[in-house]
C-alpha cells in the first residue's frame, strides 16, 4: 500500500488478500490483485496522483468480477458475445445461444 492511504484503504487490501489466499492463491498473487483493486479504488475516488482512465471510467472491480476473463474452455459469456454481436449488427442475436453467437461473430 502506498504510503498515506487511509485506513478503509487498507483494511481493503487486507481483506481482498485474505479472501485471495482462502481461494487458493499464493501470497505473492493475492498481494497484488489486493493492491491493483485498491488502486483503482482510489483512482474512482480521486485519492491517487495519477489514474489511467480504464481505472476512472470503467466499471468498478466489485461489479465486475471476472465478466472479461476470457480464459479457460468455455471463453467469453453469453453476454460479452451478445454485446459483440449488437456492435457488429447480428440479426436475430436476441434468441441466439451462446454458441449460435460465438459462430455469427466469427469466434
């Protein structure tokens, strides 16, 4: 944590680190996954010098929780393949599935 930062600040990245190690992270990871949420708290809240503005603007990381993940087998969600479908004009994307949008979007 950065020196100066207030005391919610920090009872935050301890919570967030602990609740990273109880969900099998290792301390090094959980250490900053707790330090980059904070900091981009504190840039939402205008406590830090600098902000980049994904950091400002950008959907808070409690709501997100892993909607752009990308990883794994399964992908992208159902609705990010639904968003990219309405950006590129898909007819009918309404009453496709996951796989039907996958296909129209060329993924």
């Amino acid at each position: 944590m950065p020196r100066g930062s207030s005391d919610k600040r920090e009872r935050q990245y301890e919570k967030i680190k602990e609740s990273q190690q109880e969900r099998g992270a290792s301390t090094a990871r959980a250490k900053e996954i707790a330090a980059r949420t904070v900091n981009k708290e504190r840039a939402r809240a205008g406590e830090s010098r600098t902000a980049s503005r994904t950091s400002t603007q950008d959907i808070s990381s409690g709501r997100r929780g892993g909607k752009r993940s990308h990883s794994g087998a399964a992908g992208p969600t159902r609705d990010q393949l639904y968003a990219e479908a309405q950006r590129k004009g898909v007819e009918g994307r309404s009453s496709m599935n996951k796989a039907q949008l996958a296909k129209a979007v060329g993924r």
